[in-house]
C-alpha cells in the first residue's frame, strides 16, 4: 500500500508539473484573445499566440481545432490585442506557414518548443493572416 502511495503521489506532482509548465510556456509571452461565434450564436474566446510579418498579424492552427473550424465557417472574427478589440477579416496562407512557424519560434522561444512537444509536433498546422475589417 505504501508503494502504490508514493507512485501516486509521484504521478500527481508530474502530472501538476506538466500543467505548470505548460502555462508558463504559453502565457508568458503575448497572447491575444480571438474571439469567434459557436454553433449557438454565442462568442467563443480563444487564447492564441500572434506574430506579425508584411504589416499583418498571422496566427498558426491545426485544421482541427475548435477555434480554426469556427474561423473557417465565418467571414469575419474579432481579436483583442493590447487592450484593444478589432474585427477582421481572415485568410489561409498556408504557404507562408515555414515562416510563421519560425517567428513563433523566435518570438515564444522555448515555450513554442514545450507546446509542440505536448501536442505530438506541429504536423499539418495553419498559417491565418488577419486583415482590419474596413467597413
């Protein structure tokens, strides 16, 4: 008894630690809020790195999460970025994807390593280019 103790013992502070680091690598440097519509009309907000580059925000996906399937099925989005929340609208440009993946890497260091460590590699990801939604 005294045994499966400490093995459960050891597998909860792995499993806290894990979640710690996991936090300190995703929050701890820029995070916008996206925020897009669910299936009820309601807005869903989305916690997500951003880099820039030619005078755009990109953001970088994979095709199954919640967040880029709810992007693909509206026209426009909104993002809250220093305070300050704008809509826009959105593009793959799926061949910039190499590039986005390095200003990830160069902007989040190894806090962008740690994700893509946790969630098995980057594999097929999404390069979106947000552009201000001119009315």
């Amino acid at each position: 008894m005294k045994y499966v103790l400490w093995i459960v013992g050891i597998l909860v502070v792995l499993i806290a630690a894990m979640i710690g680091l996991q936090l300190a690598a995703s929050e701890r440097v820029e995070v916008i809020e996206l925020i897009t519509m669910d299936e009820n009309g309601e807005p869903a907000i989305t916690r997500l790195w951003v880099v820039d580059h030619d005078g755009y925000p990109y953001l970088r996906g994979e095709s199954e999460s919640g967040w880029f399937q709810r992007l693909q099925s509206q026209e426009l989005v909104e993002m809250t970025r220093n305070g300050e929340t704008m809509s826009y609208r959105h593009e793959l440009q799926n061949d910039q994807i190499s590039t986005i993946n390095q200003l990830m890497r160069d902007k989040y260091t190894w806090g962008d390593e740690v994700i893509e460590f946790m969630v098995g590699g980057r594999g097929p990801s999404n390069a979106v280019k947000l552009t201000v939604n001119q009315p």
